[in-house]
C-alpha cells in the first residue's frame, strides 16, 4: 500500500520530532513524504534542521518549507529558546529560510495529494492554511500530537493541561484547528507512556549517520533535562533510563497504522479557553472527535528503535 505523509513539525526544540522524522524516513514499507513545512520558526532555523537531517539520509529532495515565524505574534512566548547547536549538532547549520506563504502551499498540495497531515507542533500553519483555503481541513485525514482529555495513568507523571506544548503555546490555533477539522488527536497524557531509552543508545550510535545524530542529541538531552532521576526513579510506569518521551513518534505510528495496544474512541468534545489555557472537555453536546485512549508504550518504543535501526 502506497502511504503518503506531510509532517507539519517543531523540529529543532524537543529532540522527539527529530525521533520523528527519522521514523518516517526508515518507515518499513512504501512510505512517500509529499512535504514537511516548519512551525514556530525563527527565520527558517528549523527548517534548516530538517534539511540537514533529510541530507543524512539522502532524501534532500523532499519539499520543506518554513511556516508561522514567533515572530509574527501567534504564541505565548516571544522568544523561543533553542538548545545548543555545539552540542546538538555536528556543524553550524544554516537556516533555510523563505515566505511563510510557502509552507500554506506546499500542505495544499500535499492534500490535494490525499496525504495525511500529520501535525507535531504548534497547529499555526494548520489554522492559517484554513484562513487562505475555508474549509480545506474538514476533507484533510489529519491527525494531531495534542490534547489532554483524561488524566494521566498512575505511574506516570502527573502533569497538568499547561504541559500540552503543542495545544498551549498557540491556543487560538489549536482551538480553530480542533473545531473545524475531523482530527484524530493523539493526546499527551498517553503519549506520557513512551520512552527514548538510554538502553537504545549503542545501537543508535551504530544506524548510520541520522543514528548516530538522535544518540548525540539524546546523550545531550539526558544532561539537560534529566529525566532519569526526575521520573526515571519516581514513576513505576516508565523504565529507570528514560531520557524522554516518543510524544511524536506515536503521533506519526498511529497515522500510519500502528495499532499494537492501540485504542481509538470517539468521544464528543467542547473546547474552552479557561484562565488563558485551552481544555478540551468532555461534553454531550460537543464535537465528535476521535481521540486515542490507550496504547502500549513499551512495545511502540520496542517499535521505535527496531524500526531506526531496521531490525
């Protein structure tokens, strides 16, 4: 079957859309990505990220194009923080900007396609391609990295709506995005399940050159945010070296059609903007939305590496 992707991504921030995007690029089986357009840019750093990572795989023809920039106002913050490009990143890498104009075409195009729209950052490019295109969400096959319905499993952390990046950097975004699409969300207190394990790094370090890119990345995460001892040690449902969460890549898996433990219910939802963070309730009279609520962490991160390292 022959699977078409667009990645609507943050890349450059939290390493699991780097996680991300190699998945897809080492996907098993006919897999084509018709375009990856970057959101909450800083003048097209982040898509000159995904180049360097499409150059390491010899994919540099894929279409990228840099979206909605922080600059024009969309998000909580101002200002963005980057991690540090030394230690991130082999070399300097050169941004790759251009109009945010251009990341609005290349996801029509992609849909016009019939390609799913997968969505793993803010949904800014998503809102402002409905604003250029009315209605053009409602046909697409979209599924978003985002939301916070029902809480957090025992044994995993316990954190708050504010936690849901994606949903709450941009919320009139994310609110416009939820309420006139058919998405499939993929929400962040089951993403909470997965993990990068430590335990993953030597064979990381021997699948080639974007391998070897996650494991420099995930040896410099583990220092700066250290989950290990942060919830490693504390939550009974995650192993003890966790170096971060396969938010993302989950995301991109189910939109595929990974379904290892996977549950899909519909389940009516009304959005609210509460205190200046969005919630997405649970409501009789609300929108029908299609929400995963439950997985299998342990065997998708099994899937994850296997699946990078082509086992």
């Amino acid at each position: 079957m022959h699977l078409k992707i667009h990645l609507d991504t943050d890349l450059g921030g939290d390493i699991d859309d780097l996680c991300a995007l190699a998945m897809l690029l080492r996907w098993p089986g006919d897999l084509h990505l018709t375009g990856i357009t970057t959101v909450a840019e800083a003048k097209g750093r982040r898509a000159g990220y995904v180049r360097y990572a499409l150059g390491l795989e010899g994919k540099s023809t894929i279409p990228v194009a840099s979206g909605a920039d922080v600059s024009q106002g969309y998000y909580r913050y101002g200002e963005l923080e980057f991690p540090s490009e030394q230690r991130y990143w082999p070399k300097p890498i050169p941004p790759s900007p251009n109009p945010a104009e251009d990341a609005i075409e290349l996801l029509k195009e992609s849909i016009d396609q019939g390609a799913t729209i997968v969505g793993i950052g803010p949904f800014t490019n998503l809102y402002l391609l409905d604003l250029q295109y009315p209605g053009i969400l409602k046909h697409a096959n979209l599924f978003l990295m985002g939301g916070y319905i029902y809480p957090i499993r025992a044994g995993f952390p316990q954190w708050e709506n504010n936690m849901d990046w994606n949903v709450q950097v941009d919320g009139k975004s994310a609110r416009y995005v939820f309420e006139n699409s058919n998405p499939t969300l993929i929400p962040l207190t089951v993403t909470v399940e997965t993990a990068l394990r430590r335990a993953y790094l030597d064979d990381l370090h021997r699948a080639g050159a974007l391998g070897q890119l996650i494991a420099r990345q995930a040896q410099a995460f583990a220092i700066d945010e250290q989950n290990e001892s942060k919830y490693g040690n504390s939550c009974a449902g995650l192993p003890k070296d966790i170096i971060n969460w396969q938010h993302d890549p989950l995301a991109c898996a189910i939109s595929l059609g990974w379904n290892e433990g996977v549950e899909i219910t519909e389940i009516p939802l009304k959005f609210e903007e509460v205190d200046g963070w969005l919630h997405e309730k649970i409501d009789a009279a609300g929108k029908p939305t299609r929400v995963v609520t439950k997985i299998d962490g342990s065997k998708f991160s099994d899937f994850w590496i296997k699946t990078i390292c082509q086992i």
